[in-house]
C-alpha cells in the first residue's frame, strides 16, 4: 500500500465545514471540506477518502488514508473528503484493527473502487446516496479480512452496561459491581481488550453521547456539557478539539449549514 506524495496543499480557510453529518450506532460518516485547526487523536478509527487530494501530517496523497485509535494526526484538504469514524469494539473495528493495525498505526492505500464510488457519490449528496456508499465502502473494506473474535464476556457486559444506564452518574465502582471484578482486574483487562483504560473510554463515550445530543436537539453546548458531566461548555470544547481537531461551536452550531442524519447501517 503506497501514497502519492507531493507539495503541501493550500490550507485555505480555517473556517471550512462538513455539509453532512450521519450518525449510526457504530459509525460517523462526515462529508464536507477538511481544516483541522489542530493535531488530534481519537479513539474511534477513521477512513479518509478525499475527491481529489488531502494532507495528512504533512504530507499529500490522493489515496485513501486509515488512521488508527488515539494516533496523533492533522488533516487538511482544499476538496471534499467522504470521512468515516468507525467504533474499534464493533465487529467491523476489530475486523479492521487484525487486518490493517498489525504493523503501521496509519495505512495509505489506493483502491480505485473506492475512489469511484465517493467521486460518483459527490455529484448527487442526498442522505440516501451517503447511506448506500458508506455502506459500499465498508463492504470494500472489510473484503479481505475474515470475522473477528469476540471480545472477553465480561467486557461485553460492562460495555453493555454503559449503554443502558445514565452514563454520567457512572462510577469505577459501578462498573467492578456489573462485573464482579477487583479494580486492578478490571483495568488491566479492560486494557488489553479494548486498547484503552476504562476511565478515558468513559470521557470518550460521554463524548459521543453529548455530540450525538447536540447533532439531534436546539440544546446549547453548555446544556448538554452539564448533563453529560463535563464541568462546563469550555471543558467540554476542549476535550472535543483534543479529539476531533475543531471545536463543537464549528461542527454544530455553525453560521453554516450542515445537514445531519441519523442513519442505520
């Protein structure tokens, strides 16, 4: 797998935005111009796939760029970039971390299949077409690799309980009652499993749940950093630039309009 790599890409304005947001329970699909305002790192994967060219960290491709969990990265683009966060603990996370994470924490590949299906997509933008190339492209993906173990039963289980319950009331305590487990057990299981420690999982789910929120409501950023447990809307801003790169103001309150769309894939 290779890139093509050239000069640095004009960065433009800062204030570029995505046109469309989908939201599933496994997956963000982004589609819209790309100007990170700074170097980030999050926890979901990400697939980049521009129309013409992006940087990344500095350098240029035309290809398609995969980016592992919590690896430092700043992505710039002059053209419109299809955007696809993909939730690590899913079967197709874990499908995607034993094929293409087991040497490089971020992979640049060319698949013209790819390549075609997101510039056809970019000439007619509905919610429909969004949904049928997201899911095209993560059969595309996915071709090669074969199902993926599951994760340990008892991390299923937590998991589980984080979904069902008010997750900015939840306690270490909590999770080592639903499991049964010593903190220094749960931890160091969680860990292996998950590739991350289960306090930051929390911080990044409250995340989520809170952007989620903000996607589907008129709630301002500092109501809905109250109810998911950050102490105001600046602590909130912050850990959201720490992920994504940007601020929330610029994704969903935007003088610009972005259209967003629950979708089931």
């Amino acid at each position: 797998m290779n890139s093509n790599v050239n000069n640095k890409l004009n960065h433009g304005d800062i204030n570029k935005h995505s046109n469309f947001i989908g939201l599933a329970e496994d997956l963000f699909v982004m589609y819209g111009e790309e100007q990170n305002e700074k170097m980030h790192r999050h926890y979901w994967y990400q697939l980049l796939i521009p129309t013409n060219k992006l940087e990344i960290n500095g350098e240029i491709t035309e290809g398609q760029v995969l980016i592992g969990s919590y690896i430092d990265h700043i992505v710039h683009s002059d053209s419109k970039i299809l955007s696809l966060l993909i939730k690590p603990e899913s079967d197709i996370g874990r499908r995607i971390k034993y094929y293409y994470f087991q040497k490089e924490p971020i992979i640049n590949f060319d698949n013209p299949q790819l390549d075609q299906q997101v510039k056809t997509f970019s000439k007619d933008v509905t919610v429909e077409n969004i949904q049928k190339v997201a899911t095209l492209v993560l059969h595309q993906l996915l071709s090669d690799t074969s199902p993926a173990n599951k994760p340990d039963s008892r991390i299923t289980k937590m998991i589980n309980y984080i979904q069902s319950n008010h997750i900015q009331d939840l306690s270490y305590q909590d999770f080592m009652s639903s499991v049964f487990l010593s903190k220094s057990h749960l931890a160091n299981l969680f860990k292996k499993e998950m590739d991350i420690p289960v306090m930051k999982y929390l911080t990044w789910k409250k995340l989520i749940f809170a952007s989620k929120n903000l996607a589907a409501s008129n709630k301002t950023i500092t109501e809905v950093a109250h109810q998911y447990g950050f102490s105001d809307a600046a602590h909130f801003s912050r850990v959201f630039k720490e992920n994504f790169g940007t601020s929330p103001k610029r994704i969903f309150q935007s003088k610009h309009k972005t259209s967003i769309s629950f979708m089931f894939l």
